[in-house]
C-alpha cells in the first residue's frame, strides 16, 4: 500500500481547528523543537513542557507537552475536556489529592480526600459515571476465592465501605460510608469494579441483595434487585458498570442461555445469548458490542442495534472506545448523530490496526500496536479518507481527546500522563 502526504499550508505543521479545551494554547512559550526531530527545520511548538515518560516520540515531532504530570496507578479518569487524577501519596494513611486539569494545562481544581480506616493498605482506585460526570474515589480489597478456589463475583472486588464521590465540573465531593445504606438491604459487605461508580451489596460471600448508585448530584441510592428486576426465571449478575446515574448489569439466565438481560436500571436494554455484552459508556451515548453485534443507547434510552455488515469488528479489538461524536471499534467509525456506519478496512494498512480518535478537522489516527501483529505502526487517514499517511515514528498506544494525544503510561509505582497537541505532530514528506 502507498502512502500519501497530508497536504497542509505549513511545511512543517499540520493546521487544524483547535477546539474550546485548547483554546489557551493559541499564543504560546515558544520552545525549539528538540534537535532529535532531525532533518526538520527548528519550529515553534505548542507544548511548552518536557514530557515525564521517555516514549522517544521526538520523532513524530513531539518534543514537549501540554500537560505532563504523575498519578496514582489506575486513577486516571479522561474525558474529552480534560483529565482528573489523584497525585502520587508519599504517605498511604495521608489524605489524597485530587486534581482536575484542562488539556492545555489549566488546572480547574483539586481537593483533598481522607484515607478511610484500614485502607492505607488497599489499592487505590477512580471509578466514573462519563454521562454525569462523576468520579469515585474508593479502595480495593484483595480478590477473594471460596473452598473450590473459584472468585467471589466475577469481575468484582471487595471494596472498603467509605467512597467519596466528586463532580468533574466543580470538585464538589461527598463522602458516606455505603454500610450504613447497604444494612437496609440486608447487606454485610459491599464489592464494586473499575466501571462502576456505585457498589453491589452482599447479603453473604456468593449472594448479593441490590446495588448502591450515584446520581449527578452526588445522592446515594439504594435498590434491591427485586425492585429493579421484573424477568422471571433463575439469574445470576455477570458484570456491572454505572451509566447516566444508574447501575448498568447483565443477568445470566442459568436455564436459558438465550435469554440473558442488559438492564439500565429497572429497563431492560436488550436480551442477548451471550453474558459477555462489552459496555462502551460515553458522555451522549452507550455502546454495547458482542462479536460482530453493535448497539447505541441515547440519552432517552432508546436502543438502536447498528448495522455493522459492512465492516469486520472482530474480536482482535476487545476495548472499542467513545466520545461525544462517534464510537469506534477496530476499523468501524459510527456516528452518534445518526447512527451511520463508516469502515476504514479499505484505508488501513493492516487489518490489525484500529481507529485510536478523530481530530477537529476530520482526520483519524490509526494504530497497530498488538504484540506479534505483523505491521505495527501509526498512521492518519485525512478527513476526504484518501490514503492513509504512515508517521515518521510509531505513538504507542495513545489516546485522542479534544485534539491532544495523551499518553498514559504505567508503572509499578506510578502513572505517568503526557499531554500532546496534535498541531505539534510532523506530516512526513512524500
């Protein structure tokens, strides 16, 4: 396959429309781009800040940042605005910091969290509700196993019973301990996951009795599973994630596997013959994948099954992503605005490569970045979708938010998070 130039009114950048978020970043610090870039005559760059993880991507043109900080293992929550995180703890009983940062730099706000009880010890984690704009602040507890050495609730981990919860918007944080709500459910012990904002109650080791959610106002609610659910037949909860302030599950049905439910609260989504429904929660919309099956839930809760004949989704691409304006899954872009379908296997220079975002002015960022994938490598396809152009240098696994490229790195101890403006990223020369 050849690859073309991006045509572009600069000789060394590529223009885009830069969106609200990167506002601040039209008249910046000039800084020289590092002599790494090599044959590239100096410029001026957007970024103004050395990156934190030595990735070696000054050959892409991006030599500094926009936003370069480190975080705690797995708290890092982005959206498309921005990015909220809990700076790194020299003291595990010490209280938490959490910041909100803009893509440019901006810092919105930070607040500090206390440290329950008994969980300096326990893992730290950041849990979001993307449609509220709600993050939870809580602590895992060791995966537990029962005499037949099976896991406790697939997908699940204990959890410590205080959570502080936080709008995204403001920092406005509120803290309840979820035992007390949870004893009104029958509960002695509460378990929750990455993508779930709320915690499932347990009446013992292997039966839970409702779940405990969070709206955008930050209120607690409590709801047994017999007021949320109305099928009969004998169930059993697969997998739980939170979305629109509402618990979001799939019941297993142990007699019928046709006959397995997503439910969005007390509403039941669809009915699948499969528990392994992946959810795709976004800020507009809800993506739900199976194999080569694809369905978009709006804000009204209307699902649409889309239609996906076009387009291979695969299973090599198991972590499809969203944001305000489409969803995408491996090589398939569909637009939440009409539910359109768009593939790009035609475009891609290999069939392991995968949509990664989309850029202001049209243009997608591909990648391929599986281990033993025979092409690796990345590459935009311009907004007319003619050919796709190969980068000097390969990102990595990156994100796309608001015209940036972030880069989240993690370490054993640490997180570390570099923030690109894509107007910093060289177009190779045909």
């Amino acid at each position: 396959m050849r690859f073309r130039t991006l045509l572009r009114p600069s000789a060394t950048l590529l223009a885009v429309t830069v969106v609200a978020a990167a506002a601040a970043c039209s008249s910046p610090t000039a800084t020289e781009a590092d002599s790494s870039a090599a044959a590239t005559p100096s410029r001026t760059t957007y970024g103004t800040q050395t990156p934190l993880a030595d990735q070696n991507l000054a050959a892409s043109g991006l030599t500094a940042t926009t936003l370069s900080f480190k975080a705690e293992p797995d708290t890092v929550c982005a959206d498309e605005a921005g990015v909220t995180y809990i700076e790194p703890r020299a003291d595990a009983s010490a209280d938490l910091t959490v910041r909100r940062a803009l893509w440019d730099g901006t810092e919105v706000w930070s607040t500090t969290v206390p440290v329950p009880d008994g969980a300096a010890d326990m893992q730290l984690r950041l849990s979001v509700d993307p449609a509220i704009g709600v993050v939870s602040v809580w602590f895992r507890g060791s995966t537990e196993r029962n005499d037949d050495g099976a896991i406790l609730l697939q997908k699940t981990h204990a959890m410590a019973g205080r959570v502080t919860w936080l709008q995204v918007e403001t920092g406005e944080a509120v803290s309840a301990d979820l035992m007390t709500s949870a004893a009104d459910l029958a509960g002695v012990s509460v378990r929750t996951n990455e993508d779930f904002a709320g915690a499932i109650v347990m009446e013992d080791d292997s039966t839970t009795s409702g779940v405990l959610y969070v709206d955008a106002d930050l209120a607690v609610t409590g709801s047994s599973w017999y007021d949320l659910v109305s099928a009969d037949g004998d169930f059993q909860l697969s997998d739980v994630a939170q979305w629109r302030g509402a618990p979001l599950f799939t019941l297993t049905n142990k007699q019928d596997a046709s006959n397995n439910i997503v439910q969005l609260g007390s509403t039941e989504l669809l009915t699948a013959d499969s528990d392994s429904i992946r959810y795709i929660p976004g800020p507009t919309h809800l993506g739900l994948k199976h194999n080569e099956d694809l369905w978009l839930v709006d804000e009204t809760g209307a699902v649409t099954e889309v239609d996906t004949s076009t387009c291979e989704l695969g299973d090599n691409h198991l972590y499809p992503t969203i944001s305000d304006t489409a969803l995408y899954a491996g090589l398939a872009r569909v637009a939440l605005d009409d539910n359109s379908l768009e593939c790009l296997a035609d475009l891609a220079p290999t069939t392991e490569a995968e949509i990664v975002g989309e850029f202001s002015d049209g243009n997608l960022l591909l990648a391929s970045n599986l281990s033993g994938a025979d092409v690796r490598g990345t590459w935009l396809v311009p907004a007319d979708r003619s050919e796709a152009v190969e980068l000097r240098d390969s990102l990595g696994p990156v994100e796309v938010h608001s015209d940036h490229i972030v880069q989240i790195v993690d370490g054993s101890e640490v997180t570390f998070v570099d923030v690109y403006d894509y107007r910093d990223l060289l177009i190779p020369q045909e």
